[in-house]
C-alpha cells in the first residue's frame, strides 16, 4: 500500500508468466468483493502491477498503470 495524508492506495504486484496467467485470473475475480472493500475503508483504488523478468531485473509489464498510480495520489492528496 501507499499511504497519502489519512488515506491508502493498494498495490497487488503479480508475476507474468503462462503458469501464473489461471492463478491472476482467479485471484481477480476472488478479490474485486475485498477491493470494494478496501476504497470503502481507505479511500483509494487497488491496483495490479504485472511483473516480468527481463536479464537479472524485474520490470513492470503493465507500464500504463503507472499514470493511473499517479492520478489516485493526485486525487488523494
């Protein structure tokens, strides 16, 4: 999570991969009840970053995310 004055922003980060593909799919649906949830409670969105392994390094798949990170911690600041 990411705190911004009183109120959190979530982070699930998930590992990109064909054995992991079924598992995000699942945990998506499973979780959307426990992000209501949590913007209700905190006040900010949850977000998934997809990781992927490129060398040595992981790297975020899903660069757009990051704008949208950015936007919530305008909007809660």
């Amino acid at each position: 999570f990411i705190k911004i004055k009183d109120k959190y922003l979530g982070l699930q980060i998930k590992p990109v991969g064909h054995a992991y593909i079924t598992q995000i799919i699942n945990e998506r649906t499973q979780q959307g009840e426990t992000h209501i949830k949590f913007t209700k409670k905190y006040g900010g969105k949850v977000f998934y970053v997809f990781s992927i392994k490129e060398g040595d390094k992981k790297v975020i798949a899903n660069q757009e995310i990051i704008e949208q990170i950015k936007e919530e911690i305008k909007r809660l600041s």
